[in-house]
C-alpha cells in the first residue's frame, strides 16, 4: 500500500498509511501465528492484533485514528462549513417581510397583550421568544452565524433582520416552513402553556415549566 503524507497536530507533515491497512496486517501475525511461524519477539504483535481485531471494526479503527491526530475536529468543522454555505448568504440581501402577521397575533393572543400595541413597538421579549421557537431551531451553527454576522448595536437592537442573511433557496424556505408549523401550533392551542406543550411534544423537547420571561 502507497503511504500517505498528512499533518500531524503540532502542523508538521508527516508520512503514514491509511487505517484501514491495520486489519490486513493483524490479519498477517494472527495467520502466522496459527501456522506456527511467530518468531519469539513477534509474539506480543499477535496478541496486540487479536486485541484490535476483536474489539475494533474498521469504522471503529479509522474514529480512532481520527480522534488521535484530530482529523475529527476538522472534519466536524468541514462540515459546519458545508451546513452554513447553504443556509447563510454571501451577501446582505434586501429586507422582504418573512414572519407573517398571523405569527404575531397569535403569539399577543396567548401572551394576553393587545394586538397591534398603541404604539406598534413590540414587547422586547418577542425578540427571545423568536430566538427561543424558531431560530433555535434552524441546523446547530445556523443560529450563532446570524448573530456573528447581525451583532447587537445597541440595548435589544440590531442592524438588520436575521433573515437577510438567510440564503433564498435553502434558509429562508426552511424559515417560511418553520413559522408555518409554529404559527399552527398556536392557533391549536388556546392559551400559553397549552402551545408550549405542544410545541415541547412537536419538536421533541422535554416538557418543563415556562418560565415567566416577562417578569424579568
């Protein structure tokens, strides 16, 4: 088998074989073993590679390999990479109205607040109640893009809308169906702890006590 060149942990390059040439060679010291062939000093690679036939699959071999140079890290950080292309957009794009207005009605409805307010300024605790039922539940990475992307620029404010940064073909589709599901959700339930409940058993989330965030 060709070696392979890869970079070690401290980022020097070094030369190495793929993991998956560890069964072959186990293989190799257990088949001469059993034809009588071990020299004395070869005895403990034999029993080194019963142990690694036995208790590793080469899946399990190749995680291992992985985890000890740290590929693994890379690769999970290649994949978030991956995610996040198809979900944040390269570039700002125009603000057009995503949550709809049937969102937020039901939303005031359950809360007990009067809808639209007399000043048409939202309570500020809509803003986690939106991270808390909908952007929370984006792909893990997603969330915490936007809000590098769109900081805070003053007290419950920021710049642009998460959204906008949101890709048209896979973010924002993925978004719209979200609050659909939510917004229905609401509008089955007929008070607060009800929708929570409900959103909890939806999404697969352990029922607990909903804390009363307005009071804080």
């Amino acid at each position: 088998m060709n070696p392979v060149n890869y970079r070690a942990k401290n980022g020097r390059e070094v030369e190495g074989y793929k993991a998956n040439i560890i069964p072959f060679l186990c293989n190799v010291y257990l088949a001469a073993r059993l034809d009588g062939v071990l020299t004395k000093q070869q005895e403990s690679l034999a029993k080194a590679s019963e142990i690694l036939v036995r208790s590793l699959s080469k899946l399990g071999i190749v995680a291992l390999v992985d985890e000890a140079t740290g590929y693994q890290e890379e690769r999970d950080r290649s994949e978030l990479q991956k995610l996040l292309s198809k979900y944040i957009s390269k570039e700002l794009l125009p603000w057009t109205k995503r949550f709809p207005d049937e969102f937020y009605k039901q939303l005031f409805r359950l809360r007990g607040w009067d809808y639209p307010t007399p000043s048409s300024k939202k309570p500020g605790i809509v803003g986690i109640y939106t991270n808390k039922y909908v952007y929370d539940h984006l792909p893990p990475g997603v969330k915490e893009e936007l809000q590098k992307n769109n900081p805070v620029v003053a007290p419950g404010r920021r710049r642009w809308r998460h959204h906008q940064f949101l890709t048209e073909d896979i973010g924002n589709i993925h978004l719209e169906k979200h609050l659909l599901k939510v917004t229905t959700l609401m509008q089955a339930s007929d008070n607060w702890e009800e929708f929570n409940k409900k959103f909890n058993r939806v999404f697969g989330l352990v029922d607990q006590l909903e804390l009363n965030l307005d009071n804080d």
